[in-house]
C-alpha cells in the first residue's frame, strides 16, 4: 500500500477519533460508480453541501465524476473512482482501543494536512478514510493500487474550510 509519498509535508499523528461508514464506488455495466447516499440530519447536511461546493475538480491528476445517484453528500474523481461520502456514521473502528493503541493491522489513525483520519484496509484491497475530530464525518475510499496520499492532501483544503473541527453528533 502506498500511503504516503514525499510530494508535500505530511504528518501521521497521534490516534484520531472519528467515524463509520458505508461505502462506496463499485463499477456498473455503463462504467458509472455508485455511492450509497447517507443521510445524516439537518445541521450535518449544510456542511456537507458546505463542503460540495468547495470540492475540488481534480483530485490527484483526476477529474471529478460524480457516483450515482447524484447527490451533495457524494463526490468522485477517476476511475476506477476515488469515492467521498459526506454524512456517514461513526465507524466503530474509531471508538476501538487496540486501534488508538496502535494495535489493529487494518485500521490506524493519522492526519495529513491538518485533517485527521482513520484509515482502514477493505477485503477488496480498497482503503476507506473517515475523518476524526470534525462536526461530519466524511468518508473517502481508494481503490486498490491508488496512491492515497495525493488524494488525501488534495481534499484537506477543502474539509478544513467546509467541516470545522469538533465532535459530530
């Protein structure tokens, strides 16, 4: 896995605390990726359009293709797609000791660029990231063989300015 590479300064902190997720970008017989649409409460969804409208229409070196259905809460880039999820549960990992212990080989907690995450490894080879410490949880997931560390640099402007740090409800 390709977590980080030297292309900013990036900083893997200590444990985060976040949240669940679904999940996402899986390929249909016409080529488009599918995310399934949370559906967090009032106060949840202003920031995640909040956070829509500050997305980026590139993530690295791809270009935005939205999942179906089309939806605020979800965005993608690339194919196979690069999926992002606004509004998700808190995953259960978050609140797993032996994960903030350091002591759980598919998930770890960290930061890149001001925003925290807990990353987790899927059956699929995909890693899905949900962040910590923010009034939303946004989760994002990368296919397997996808470089996360450009993604994850390229969306922490984006959740900095649009999800304020805190505790999700």
């Amino acid at each position: 896995m390709k977590f980080f590479r030297h292309r900013h300064p990036t900083f893997i902190g200590p444990p985060a605390v976040a949240l669940l997720i679904a999940v996402a970008g899986c390929s249909s017989a016409d080529d488009s990726a599918r995310a399934a649409v949370p559906g967090p409460g009032t106060e949840v969804t202003k920031l995640c359009r909040n956070l829509d409208a500050v997305l980026p229409s590139r993530v690295d070196g791809q270009d935005r293709r939205d999942p179906e259905p089309a939806s605020a809460l979800t965005a993608g880039w690339g194919g196979p797609a690069i999926i992002l999820r606004c509004g998700v549960e808190q995953p259960p990992k978050m609140i797993d000791p032996n994960v903030a212990n350091g002591n759980d080989a598919d998930a770890l907690a960290g930061g890149v660029n001001g925003v925290d995450w807990l990353m987790e490894k899927q059956d699929n080879g995909s890693y899905r990231f949900t962040t910590a410490n923010r009034r939303a949880y946004v989760e994002l997931t990368v296919p397997e063989g996808q470089d996360s560390t450009g993604v994850l640099i390229d969306l922490a402007p984006a959740v900095k300015k649009a999800i304020p740090e805190g505790i999700a409800d």
